[in-house]
C-alpha cells in the first residue's frame, strides 16, 4: 500500500506571494501621494513664505526654495548610504525579516504624519519629517525585497515581482485618486487648498501604516539559509558578514555589474520621479490638482505597462525589455526641452510615456537582480541594491538641483539625466546573465 504526500510548496508560496503584494499596495502612498507629487510643491511654497533675497538658510548656505525639494531627497540619500548594507547583513542574520520590514514602515509612516504640521513658513519641520520618513521607506524595501527571493522561485520572479508593482500602482493610485478630488475641489469641501494638501500628505502616511498589516499577518518569518560563519551576537556577527561580503563582492563580478548599471539607470528614473511635480508645476505652469491628475494617469497606465513588461520577460528576458525602457526613458526626458507649456495635450502624452516604462523597468530590475545573488544573503545584497537605489541617487538630484540653481530653469535639469540612461544601458549591455546565474548558485529560469 501506497501513500503520497501532497506538496504544499506552491500553495504556501502563491499565499505569501499574496500578502506580499500588498506591502507594494501599502507604501506606494508615501511614493505617490506625498513624495512624487505633493510635498516637493509644497515644501517650495512653504520655504518661500520664509525665503529673504529669494533664498532660505539651510546650514549657513542660502538655497533657492525651487532647489529645496532635490537638495533634501540628496541629504536622505546620503544617509540611506549608510544605513542600508549594515541593515541588510541584520535582516540575512535574523529569522524576523517581515517584523523589520512592519517596523520601519509604521516608523516611516509616523514620521510621513509629522508632515501635516508643516505649514505657514515652517519649512524646517518637512524637511526633518521627510528625511527621517524616506529612511525608513528605503531600509523596508531591503526587507521587502529580500523576502521575495523567499517566496519565489526562480521562474516566477519576474511574475511576482511585476504584479507586485502592479499592485503598487493599484494602491498608490486609489489614494492619489481621493486626494486629487480633495485637493482639487478643496473649496467645496470648506478647505483652503494648504489644508487640503496637509491632509493628503496625512491619509498617506495613514494607508501605509494601516495596509502594512496585511503583509505584517500574512508572510511568516523564515530561518535565514546558508548563512555565513562569523562570530559574535547579532549585531557583531552582522558586520562581519557585511565586511565578508564585501571583500567577496569580486567573486560575483555580474552581479557588480548589474548594480553599477542600476546606479545610473535608476538615478535618473529616480530623479524624473522625484522632480516631475515640480517641473509640471514650476516650468510648464500648471496647477498642482492638474498634476495630481496626470500623476493619476500615470499610476493607472504603470500597472498595465508593469504586467506588459512581466509578459514580455516572460517571452525574451528580462535584460532585453529593461533595455527597451531604457530607450523609451532617454525619449522622455529629450521631450522636456521642447515640451510646450501650458498646453494639457502634451502633458498628458508625456505622462502616458512615463506610465508605461515607469512600473515595468523597476520591477524587472528587482528581479533580474535577484538572479544574480547567492542564497542567505538576500537581504545583504538588496541593500547593496537600495544603496545603488536610495543611497546614491542624490547624483541624479544633485545634476538636477545643480542645473536648476546655474540655469534657473528646470528644461535643461530634466534633460542632463539622458546622461545616466545612457551609460546605465552601456553598462546593462555588458551583464552577462548566463554567467551571474552560475556565479550565484542559482537555477536558471526557462528564459532569460
């Protein structure tokens, strides 16, 4: 007599893999709503009231209120710099990935709520809440991003990780959605339009915390695997691993590659992401319920174009249709120089643009990356990932606040970026995948 064991793998993976898609639901607020539309705006708004000779004093220097917003995202960036390999070598050390990653995000989502005080000529408070928020935003993605290597399999990566940003879109979108009626219809509802700033920037620090329970329930806490040998407690055998790590980071020279690539094909997504508010606002002269709109738009255009891209690695690889964005990316910001102001029409198509290769280059990169790490040290290797993510975008907003501050005009800012589209796809075209597979131990998915 016979008996069979049922393998239950694949239906406890397809039940995280569900929970896990809600932490991109989750924290897209705080991407969306607070920094990719409203708290740049606001915060120039608010810096001007207090703005002498058109410029505030930040650590005795005096900053043009336009420059503010990219100078800030700089300094977080800095500082994510680091905080997030230490953090990463924690998380691959310790059972609790998913108890760090809850933690930052209600951390994060405090600190997103301080931004409902920022008003009058109280600038000083944003940008204090912002950074300390946006900190905590980038060490939850290492765990976030960390777990998915978990719950997947090879061959899913691609899949999971693009209905993750799918769900992303989703959430972020929703909320943007609300807000924008509110903020654009702020006199029906018997609000002055910086009161109905401060509670958009308030309901998404409110839905990040409130959705990161559904992973926080959801996922479970995994043993690390393969983890290496170093002596000491936890936080002392953390920095031994990361300092390992570090030394051994030549034995997986595509894997370098890839995160030198990442460096700067995400510093200038990054960077459109962060500045495009402003831009809309600032250069093409329109209002910030337009924007809200068009940022709608593109919300809702990402999540097709995120589920297009995971069906189109499914078909040619991932490397392949990342480096069809790219090309799509260096088109968009060219467009700045000649995009007409105040004229919807063009605004609107160039939204369309961004939508689609936004969600898709993103999640595929996730990934792809995945790919080329060694089992037990997810998490080290995302946080090297989110240093190439966060902790050294402020190139991208540095180069933009730069050109703001010498030209005065945020056309040239927007197109000096086609510089980290290009060399991040030369670099992109000399990653050998084949290889980094083999170099990491990992199985080889069915297309790459």
């Amino acid at each position: 007599m016979s008996s069979t064991i049922a393998d239950l793998g694949p239906l406890n993976r397809a039940r995280e893999q569900r929970a896990w898609y809600f932490y991109d639901w989750a924290n897209s607020a705080f991407a969306t709503t607070i920094a990719g539309v409203l708290f740049a705006p606001y915060l120039i708004a608010v810096a001007e009231k207090a703005a002498v000779d058109d410029r505030v004093n930040v650590l005795g220097l005096g900053i043009d209120p336009d420059a503010l917003p990219a100078f800030v995202i700089t300094a977080s960036t800095i500082l994510s710099a680091i905080m997030l390999p230490p953090l990463g070598a924690l998380a691959d050390r310790t059972a609790r990935k998913k108890d760090l990653l809850a933690g930052f995000a209600w951390a994060g989502a405090a600190a997103a709520a301080v931004l409902f005080f920022m008003t009058g000529d109280n600038w000083q408070i944003g940008v204090v809440a912002f950074i300390v928020a946006n900190l905590c935003f980038a060490a939850s993605t290492v765990f976030n991003d960390a777990i998915l290597p978990i719950i997947s399999t090879e061959s899913e990566r691609d899949r999971v990780s693009t209905r993750g940003w799918a769900m992303g879109y989703v959430g972020g979108g929703l909320l943007l959605a609300l807000n924008f009626v509110l903020v654009s219809f702020h006199d029906t509802f018997g609000l002055s339009q910086g009161m109905a700033v401060r509670i958009s920037l308030l309901s998404a620090a409110v839905w990040w915390a409130v959705f990161t329970l559904v992973p926080y329930r959801g996922l479970s806490n995994h043993p690390p695997r393969a983890v290496a040998a170093v002596e000491g407690g936890l936080f002392a055998s953390s920095f031994g691993q990361l300092w390992t790590t570090v030394r051994e980071l030549r034995k997986y020279p595509v894997a370098l590659t890839f995160l030198l690539a990442y460096l700067f094909f995400n510093d200038g997504i990054q960077t459109v992401i962060a500045q495009a508010s402003v831009f809309g606002v600032e250069e093409l002269g329109f209002e910030e319920g337009t924007m809200l709109a068009i940022y709608l738009l593109v919300q809702f255009v990402a999540v097709g174009g995120a589920l297009v891209f995971g069906r189109l690695a499914a078909r040619v690889g991932a490397k392949r249709v990342i480096l069809g964005g790219l090309v799509v990316w260096m088109i968009i910001v060219s467009a700045a120089l000649v995009i007409p102001a105040e004229q919807l029409i063009w605004l609107i198509v160039l939204g369309v643009a961004i939508g689609v290769v936004l969600g898709g280059t993103q999640a595929l990169a996730r990934s792809y990356f995945s790919l080329l790490i060694p089992r037990g040290k997810e998490a080290e290797f995302f946080s090297f990932y989110h240093l190439m993510d966060r902790g050294t975008s402020w190139f991208g907003t540095l180069t933009f606040g730069i050109v703001v501050q010498l030209t005065d005009s945020f056309r040239p800012a927007l197109f000096a970026l086609v510089f980290f589209f290009v060399v991040g796809g030369l670099l992109l075209l000399r990653v050998d995948t084949e290889r980094g597979i083999r170099d990491a131990g990992n199985d080889r998915p069915a297309v790459v």
